[in-house]
C-alpha cells in the first residue's frame, strides 16, 4: 500500500519576480498569482488589488480549514457491527436426534433421560449480549413462555457459543441450568402429545435488537 502524506500550501511575497504572490507546496504545481503591471495609485490598480486580496483571503480560509483548522469529531466506524449476530442453533433431543446432524422430526419425553435435553448454540458479537430459550404453541415470540434468559460475554460463562442442560418434567415444566425452579408450561398443551415451538434468541444488551430460530417439538 502506498501511503501519501499531502502538505498545506503557503504563500511567500518574492521581490526578485516582481512583487509575485507565489503558492508553494508538495500539490501546488508551480501556481502563482501575478500582480498586473498597472501605475502606482491609479483607480485599475485599487480595483485589481481589492479582488486580488478578497481571492486571497477566501483561498487561506481553504487552506487552514482543509489544514486542520478548527475543531472536528470522529464519526463512529461504520464497518463494525456492535449488535449480536446468531450463527447457530442446535437441540439434542430425548431420542438422541442432533439438529446438527439430522433433519429428523425432534421429539421430548419426560421419561427418557429423566427428561434432559441439550440447548446449544454459536454467536457473533463485539459486546456481551443475552441469551433467552423460550417456547410456545405457535411459531411465533408473541407471548412466549420465557425459560431461560442469561448474560454471555468474555468471562462468562458462555461467550461466543453455549450450551443448556434442560429439563422437560412429567408435570409439564421447563427448566435450564440456572433457572431458579421450573416454568409451568402447561396451559400451552391440549392435548398430549403437543407440536410446540423451542425458539433461542441472541439480543443487544443496549437496544432492542434480537435474532432467533426456533424447531417445532413433540412434547411426549
């Protein structure tokens, strides 16, 4: 890469070239403003002179702001993406599908596993983010039932990626790692087994931005 350093113009008075205002530096190209051969104090002279000093004050206020002159703020970079990005989303099931390797219908028993199941996932994100697991009876975050909701980042305990041990319990709950106590989802079955949806979601912690994914379940 080349890199070019451009330096700010300056104006020198030479009485060698006949009273020539000349313009130096490194992209002035040899410009030079030329005072006219006019007779001292005549009215053209005045007139010239005016214009020429109005030009050359417009063409230093270039110059210095151009230069650096006055005060100015860097914008944010617009090439960096603060808010989280979700890469993945994965569950092993009861039966011991893996959405990373199969595409097989996903299906939860209580009975199996003592009704453990796996949550994992990866992220993209320049600043801590939250992570929340949810269900509902419908495709849909609309009043999901939140089941997990934690604070990933560097030196936590899920950074760039995680994983939940999770729990469906005979008694229609839900659980995660650290939830306090089980969550009552059983106003979303009527009948069982029930189709419900499993949704992760990755959010910014300073604005409302959210990713998700989610896969329909058979909860046995």
């Amino acid at each position: 890469m080349v890199t070019r350093i451009l330096t700010c113009p300056r104006y020198f008075h030479n009485p060698r070239q006949g009273g020539k205002e000349v313009l130096t530096g490194a992209n002035s190209g040899g410009i030079q403003l030329i005072r006219p051969n006019l007779a001292p104090g005549s009215i053209a002279e005045v007139q010239v002179m005016k214009k020429i000093t109005f030009g050359l004050v417009i063409v230093a206020s270039l110059v210095i702001v151009g230069c650096g002159g006055g005060s100015s703020s860097a914008a944010p970079d617009p090439s960096y993406n603060y808010t989280p990005a979700l890469h993945s989303y994965h569950i092993l099931d009861s039966y011991d599908t893996d959405t990373d390797y199969s595409n097989a219908p996903l299906a939860l028993n209580p009975y199996l596993y003592y009704g453990l199941f796996e949550v994992y996932w990866t992220a993209n994100s320049l600043e801590d983010y939250r992570v929340r697991v949810s269900i509902n009876d419908r495709p849909s975050l609309s009043d999901s039932v939140e089941i997990h909701n934690e604070r990933c980042g560097a030196g936590l305990r899920c950074d760039q990626g995680g994983s939940l041990i999770c729990e469906y319990g005979a008694n229609l709950t839900l659980s995660c790692d650290t939830s306090l106590e089980p969550v009552d989802i059983s106003y979303l079955f009527y009948t069982i087994p029930e189709d419900l949806y499993l949704f992760l979601e990755v959010c910014d912690i300073d604005s409302p931005y959210c990713e998700y994914d989610y896969y329909p379940v058979t909860m046995e």
